[in-house]
C-alpha cells in the first residue's frame, strides 16, 4: 500500500507541478491554486482509506480524479516534454506538438469519462463452444450461463444493472447458471438490495457458486483477517437464502438421460494475500481422480474456483478435470483488443485456454469494486458443451 501511495504521489503530483511551473507561472495565485485541488482531493480519498478501510465513495472520487484529470494531465506532460525537445529544431513543431497533447489528453478525459458513466454497466453475452472427448452424451448440447464478479456494492441501492443481467440470463434459457466468485465488496450488508432480484436467476438446474476474495469481507476491516470465514458463511447463507447451491470444498451431482456429471467448487484458492482455505482434494472426492487417489466411478467434473492462479497450482497437475470456471481477474477493467493490463499479473487472465485435455474458462465479469471499465466491458457468457 505505501508503494501504491508513492505511484499515486507521482501521478497525481508531478504533472500538475510541471504545469503550474512550464504554463501558470505568470498566472493568478488563484489559477494555481485550483490546479491542485483535484489532486488534494484525491490524496485524501487515498488516506481515508488507507487508515479507514475501502470505500466505495472515497474509492469512486480517487478513480474519478485519477482518470478524468490526472491521467490526462500526465499524457499532456510527457507529450508537451517532447514539444520542447522538438523546439530545439522548430518553434512551429513545438507549439503543433503541444496543441496535439492538449487534444490527446482531452480525447483520454473523454474516454475514461464515457468508462465510469456507461461503460460499467454496457452488457455484453458472449458465446463460447467448448469441445471435450468424454462428455457424457446427454449434456452434448448442455448450456451454462457463466457469471462473475457482481460486486454489488458498487451499485449501492441501485438494482437496474442487476435486473439487466438476471433477464439477458433468463432470455438465454441456460441448463444451468455457475457463479464464480465476488458477489459483494466488503460487506454481507450489500446484499439486501439485490437478494429479491438476483433469486429470479432460473435454469432447470438450478445456480452454483463459490465465494471470491472479497466475499470473505476482509477490506472494510482489517480486524476480521482473524475471523476470515466469518464473513464468508454470512454471504454463504444469503446465497442459499436466494436459491443458489453454494459449493464449499463440495460438489454436486447433475443427472440426465441416464448419465451423470458433477460439478465441484472450492473456497478461495490462489495467489496471496487472499484467503488459501479451498480444498480441492476435499471437494472431488469420490467424483475424480486427485493426485495419485484414484476414484472408480469419476464423473466428468466441472470446477469452480475463483482465482485462476488456481489451475496451474493444482488443477492441472494434480486432477483430470476437464473444465475448470473462473473470475477474478475483471481483465483489469481495461482491455484494448486482445490486450489487458491484466495479462502482467496473470498467465491466463481471461477467456478460453488449454492445457492437454483440460480446458480452462475465465469471465472477465460483471462488475468491480470501482465503477469503471473501457473495452472489457461487463460480460454474460454461454458456454455450450459439446461432445467430440
């Protein structure tokens, strides 16, 4: 967190400094004054909640700030820095140079403006086949609606995104809904809003889901990092509460036609300083092969688990499974045709990926702690199962 202080310092501090020196060095005290307001701003959001916990107003004002002015502000510096060593040759250049930085920050203002007011709650449905070699005839054609990361929280009280979500889930007619993580940000008493809502989710059978990071509440109170389950069985029994099937280090068998596949899903599993409490061993046992236990009547499984970090840790080398669903990642909230800030944190950040015969889901998801996204935009998917 002190680093994160440090860049934002940088960020926020730096080009408003070079401004006021390079450009309002002849202007009233006032002009310069104004200039670092935003910046004060969102020093301060930054302090609260470095000593208060996360939230979701100072969180929103920080974001604001930094991408609506002070991102702006640092692509104008570093393009009016080049202006002057163009000078060197050519006043003309210079002066074409910086108009092109202020046009470049303005159009970078825009896009981060048009990213916290609609691009959040832009819903898009992607539709994803996945093939497997020994999926059991009768789910051949088996349709998942895949969702993640909700983050209620972030919408406050306000439900028409959620209820936009529920009815483009119902419209697609899915076998089954699987959720994979994330329903709040901080806290079980988001839920409440969204609970009458969000148990109108209708597939024949029925919703699972697993918990996320941030469905253990640890953010708003550092304290509760000793009670890190606490705050998970509070989500847990809204989720029940709403119909949905959480799975906890568990699984949960699906019959048709005659033949059977089991789905499984595991407490948080991943990469540090989230919570490491999943057992996977514990949730497959009795439907699939785990390390060197083999299981006689193994089922074709799919997994859920948050964290994708997940799959390579363990899925992979130590099971067969063949389909493995996650969230997590949000793609970083950015996304710029196949590119993602996520993919420096993550090897698999988002989409489809392979490993010999097990394949991996990411959702990019629907939501995040702070309002904004550009290109990864909240994302529906249907996965269709086929046998090859």
């Amino acid at each position: 967190m002190t680093i994160a202080l440090f860049i934002a310092l940088f960020l926020l501090l730096v080009p408003d400094i070079y401004i006021s020196v390079a450009f309002l060095r002849s202007a009233p005290v006032l002009w310069r004054v104004l200039l670092f307001v935003p910046t004060l701003l969102a020093l301060l959001s930054m302090l609260v909640m470095f000593f208060k916990g996360f939230s979701n107003v100072f969180g929103t004002i920080f974001l604001v700030v930094l991408l609506c002015i002070a991102l702006p502000k640092l692509v104008f510096m570093a393009i009016s820095l080049l202006a002057k060593l163009l000078g060197i040759w050519s006043v003309t250049v210079a002066s074409v140079t910086n108009i092109v930085g202020m046009v470049t920050a303005c159009v970078v203002s825009l896009i981060a403006l048009y990213s916290l007011t609609f691009g959040w709650k832009q819903l898009d449905t992607e539709y994803v086949d996945l093939y497997f070699d020994d999926l059991p005839e009768a789910f051949d054609g088996y349709r998942i609606a895949h969702l993640s990361d909700l983050h209620v929280g972030t919408y406050g009280t306000k439900t028409a995104f959620v209820e936009k979500v529920v009815r483009r889930v119902n419209e697609e007619h899915p076998d089954a809904v699987m959720f994979t993580g994330d329903l709040v940000n901080v806290d079980p008493s988001e839920l409440p809003p969204f609970t009458s809502v969000l148990s109108q989710l209708d597939a024949p059978d029925g919703v699972f889901s697993v918990l996320g990071n941030h469905d253990y509440c640890l953010y708003g109170d550092p304290s509760r990092w000793s009670h890190v389950r606490e705050g998970a069985l509070k989500v847990a029994d809204v989720e029940r509460g709403m119909g949905w099937t959480v799975l906890m280090n568990e699984h949960a068998l699906l019959g048709r036609g005659g033949d059977t596949i089991a789905v499984a899903g595991v407490e948080n599993t991943g990469k540090p300083p989230f919570p490491q409490i999943g057992s996977l061993r514990k949730a497959v046992e009795g439907i699939t092969d785990y390390d060197t236990v083999k299981c006689d009547s193994a089922f074709f499984t799919i997994l859920l688990t948050h964290d994708p970090s997940h799959w390579q840790m363990e899925v992979v080398p130590k099971t067969h499974i063949p389909l493995t669903l996650c969230g997590h990642t949000h793609a970083a909230q950015f996304q710029l045709g196949p590119w993602s800030p996520s993919s420096w944190m993550y090897k698999e950040w988002g989409g489809a990926y392979q490993s010999g015969n097990q394949q991996l889901y990411i959702s990019t998801g629907l939501g995040g702690t702070l309002p904004f996204r550009f290109g990864a935009w909240p994302k529906l998917v249907i996965l269709t199962l086929h046998k090859r």
